[in-house]
C-alpha cells in the first residue's frame, strides 16, 4: 500500500537504491549529455521497491526502440528527493526527468520556483505527442496549472474492494457486497468474537501511513474534504453523516480496529483476521503469496454514484534541461497506448489512460482497476497544502472520531484549520 497520496512499496519493501548525484554534468543546466549523437537523459524516480523492475523495463523498451536517446533511471527514497531536488532543480543542476514526490501536489513547489517545464507545446494526438486527453480526467486536472499542464502520470492506481472468499462462504455471503447498505451489513456480519476485541474483523480500515481510505467513505454519500471553491467541506451535512456512520461503526460495533497504520491494515487481512480491505494494485501479489482466498471487486456503490481513489506520482521535465526535445519524445512515448498497455501488463498497475480497457482485460485483477479509473478522485487535488491539509487537519480528525469524540464538533474545528490552510475566506 503507498504511503499517504502515493504509498509505494519503498515504505515496505527494503530494497538497494542506486546513489545519484543531483548535481548537473556542467554549468549549463541539468540533466545527461551527448555523446556520439546520442543524447542522454537521467530520470530520478523514487521507485526503489518491488515495483522497480517494471518501470527498468519500460525504460530499457524505450532505449532499445530510440537508438538516439538514452535514458537512465536512478532511484533514491522519496524523502532523499524531498529534501534535494527543490534545490537541485532550482538552482539548474539535477536530472533531467524526475518524480518528485509520492504527492501530486508536491508540482506546485517547483512551479512556484519556475524549475519545471510546461508541456503544452508537446500535447496533442498526434504522432510523438504527449496524449493528455487520454490521461483520467481528475489527473489531468492536478496535473494542470493556470491552464498549463507540468507533469505527466508515471503510474497510475485506483483503489478496490479486496475480500476473503473463505470468510464470505463461511458466512453465508456468496458474492461481495455491491452498494453501500450491503457493506455495511457484510462488514457486520463477517465481524466474530466477544465485545471490543473481535477474533476476526469485517473490514481493515487504516487512518494514518496509508493510502486514503476515508475520504472514499465520505464520497459514497456525497460528501468531500475540500469544495471546488477552495473553502472546507469537511463539516458538511453529507459528510458529517457519512463519518458519524463509519466512525461509530468502527467504535461501537468494532468492524476494524481503531488506529491502524497501513501496513498494520494489510498484515491484519494478510493473516486472516479481516474479511475485507481496500486497496490498491500492489498489495494483490502479496496477499495471494500469503494464502489469502482473494476476491476483487470495485469498491461498494453509496448515494452518490460509484467512486474511488486514483493515486497517481508526476513526472516532470526539468526547466533547464539542455535535451528539452527529447525529454518530451520520452513522455509522448511512455504515456503511449503501447508502452502503458506494455507496463500494465508487467506491473499489474492499470494503464494510465482510459483508452485501454480492451487492452488489458484479459487479466481480470488488472481489469477490475482500469474499470475504476472513469470514477476515480485523487484525494485532495490541486491543493498546495495537501501534505498539511492531510497530516495536520484529516488524520487527526478521523483518529478523534474513531475514538468517541462528537463528529460535528471535530469536523467544524477541522474546517477552521483547513480553510487557514486553504486560504478560504468564507
């Protein structure tokens, strides 16, 4: 599961990481060189788990089909990149490409630093050009400033219902619960054992070093975090109802422990001890190597219509690298039909676009996350603060609510904060 927006497998997997010098190769600006009429790009990626290989391979795909350009990857922790390539990027040293963090809105500091390159003179569909369109509606959003787009998806996940097929048909259940009500009563139902301290749980539910799963609750009925006018909207009559619900749920009738990091959500449905759990791609893998009878479905349908979570890392081009041109012709080529239908296929990620579903139907794991890519969110779009917004203001109300504290009180003091964070002036 990826930590906060992005989780990736770094927080859970140790793996080697390369070292990579961020400064440049010269005075003139960032990135690779030119040598023998083949230019050389670096990409600085902060994929240093499991995942990794996928994204080599594409990497080794493009080389092979672009003599003339070369790209090489290296991988640091994205805490590593954190702290270094604001400066690096700014200062016109560092790689060429780069994701710069596991937040989608970690773009709006290297635009306030005008470090990155804007797009648009590459967009289009044609030939060699980079298909935004393509691109989910909500990535293309956040990816997109003062009508200028600065990145482009390096990956793309949406968020499922995971579930235990054992645990169901040893509950009766013969299929996964399709709306809202039915997850609610399976989550009752499949919760065993005495008072507060269940033997087994009906659903895992994680509130802090996660990938979101809260917001997608508050979603089902309509409600949100943070409007489109910029102001809160976390104390709003539909999602005050929907967190009242959930909370007591998980505090009265204990259908998931309170308090759960994301890898303590994962380890508990990985043992058997929970019957469900969403989640994203990555953890697919892990739980059938552990001897979960898993099931997959789309996450539940609320009041509001079918919704999820997208998690998406950008990938940007620095502003002053000397191989602009081909730096483009890379991202055209990567966000390509054939190398996200080639990287789906590898990785197990969906595709990051929403042109490919035949595609990549004929695995059905990987089917059932591009079928959630029209309805997806990212969480906290567009937001400058969403780091804060998230770690200062929502993890903390849930955690309160999870625990007893009144919701519509905790949600009018989570409003205040978010609106000084957003710059509201309601």
């Amino acid at each position: 599961m990826y930590v906060r927006f992005g989780r990736t497998a770094a927080a859970l997997a140790a793996a080697t990481t390369v070292s990579l010098l961020l400064a440049g190769c010269g005075d003139n600006g960032a990135g690779g060189g030119t040598s023998g009429g083949v230019v050389k790009l670096t990409m600085l990626t902060g994929f240093t788990g499991p995942d990794a290989p996928s994204y080599q391979a594409l990497i080794k795909e493009f080389n092979a089909s672009h003599p003339k350009i070369q790209v090489t990857m290296t991988a640091e922790p994205w805490a590593t990149i954190g702290q270094k390539l604001p400066a690096s990027w700014a200062t016109g040293q560092g790689p060429d490409l780069a994701t710069p963090s596991s937040d989608p809105g970690a773009i709006f500091t290297y635009i306030k630093t005008n470090s990155v390159l804007p797009l648009d003179p590459a967009v289009g569909a044609g030939t060699g050009q980079i298909d935004s369109a393509a691109f989910p509606a909500a990535v293309k959003s956040a990816f997109t400033v003062d009508g200028k787009l600065y990145a482009v998806p390096a990956n793309m996940a949406t968020l499922v219902l995971y579930y235990n097929k054992a645990m169901f048909a040893a509950a009766g259940l013969s299929q996964p619960p399709a709306t809202e009500d039915e997850f609610i009563a399976d989550a009752k139902k499949l919760t065993k054992g005495p008072g507060g301290k269940p033997s087994q749980y009906g659903l895992s539910l994680a509130d802090n070093n996660t990938i979101q799963m809260w917001p997608i609750l508050q979603w089902m009925s309509g409600g949100d975090i943070v409007g489109a006018d910029n102001c809160a909207v976390v104390n709003s009559p539909a999602s005050v109802q929907a967190l009242t619900r959930w909370s007591r749920l998980v505090s009265r009738d204990h259908i998931s422990p309170v308090g759960q990091a994301g890898a303590d959500a994962d380890t508990l449905f990985s043992a058997k001890k929970a019957a469900m759990e969403i989640n994203g791609p990555w953890a697919a893998a892990g739980f059938r190597s552990a001897g979960v009878d898993l099931g997959i479905a789309q996450v539940p349908v609320g009041s509001a219509g079918p919704v999820t979570l997208a998690s998406t890392v950008p990938l940007m081009i620095a502003r002053t690298s000397k191989h602009q041109t081909e730096a483009k012709e890379f991202l055209a080529w990567y966000t390509g039909k054939t190398a996200q239908t080639q990287f789906s296929k590898v990785s197990g990620f969906p595709p990051a676009r929403t042109d490919l579903g035949s595609a990549v139907n004929g695995d059905p794991t990987v089917a059932q996350f591009a079928a959630a890519l029209p309805h997806a969110k990212l969480y906290l779009a567009g937001q400058p603060n969403s780091t804060r917004i998230d770690s200062d203001v929502y993890v903390p109300l849930i955690q309160k609510i999870e625990r007893g504290a009144d919701v519509q009180s905790a949600a009018d003091s989570a409003a205040k904060a978010i609106n000084s964070l957003t710059g509201c002036k309601k």
